[in-house]
C-alpha cells in the first residue's frame, strides 16, 4: 500500500496551523518566517517545518522612474489609453 494518509497531504493555508494540535500561530511568529524554518508551537510545544511560499507581481511605471509615459489610444470607446513603454493605462475624461 503506497497511499498517502491524508494527514500527511500538502495542504497549503493562509495560516501557519499546528500539523500536530491545529492551533494556528501568531502573527509575531510567522511574520520573519523564511522557507524551511522551524516552529515551536505556542500551546503543545511541538516543533514543525514551515514552507514559504510567496508570488510576487511586478509591474514597470514610467513614472516611478523619472520617465515619460508614451501614451497611445489603447480603447477608443473608453478613452483609454496606455503607455507603450510600461504597460499602464489612463482614462481620459477631457477630451
Ligand atoms: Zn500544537
Ligand atoms: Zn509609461
């Protein structure tokens, strides 16, 4: 028999959750926590691994650079246009 006990299943949570007792951690703990660190939890005492995982979304804005925009019409309709260097979009309502 190969199955996994469900127990032992990645299970990912928004929450650092005790695997042995379920009581979910303070925010003071988890807040430095790095991948592969070690937690004591505060109400059995049982230490566990904890795995980080965290995306991350990157956007370019001109000017956040000091740059200009080079806005083109992107959506007649709506007045909307976009930077074709940096990807973001404005509505103009004055024209
Ligand atoms: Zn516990
Ligand atoms: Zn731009």
């Amino acid at each position: 028999m190969n199955e996994i006990h469900p127990k032992f299943e990645d299970k990912f949570d928004t929450v650092v959750k005790c695997p042995y007792c379920g009581h979910i951690q303070d925010d003071e703990v988890t807040y430095d926590l790095m991948d592969g660190d070690t937690v004591e939890c505060e109400n059995c005492g049982k230490k566990f691994w904890v795995n980080v995982y965290i995306e991350y979304l990157t956007t370019p804005d001109c000017e956040l650079n000091h740059e200009k925009h080079e806005w083109v019409l992107y959506d007649k309709e709506h007045n909307i246009y976009m930077c074709k260097k940096c990807g973001q979009t404005e509505v103009r309502y004055d024209v």
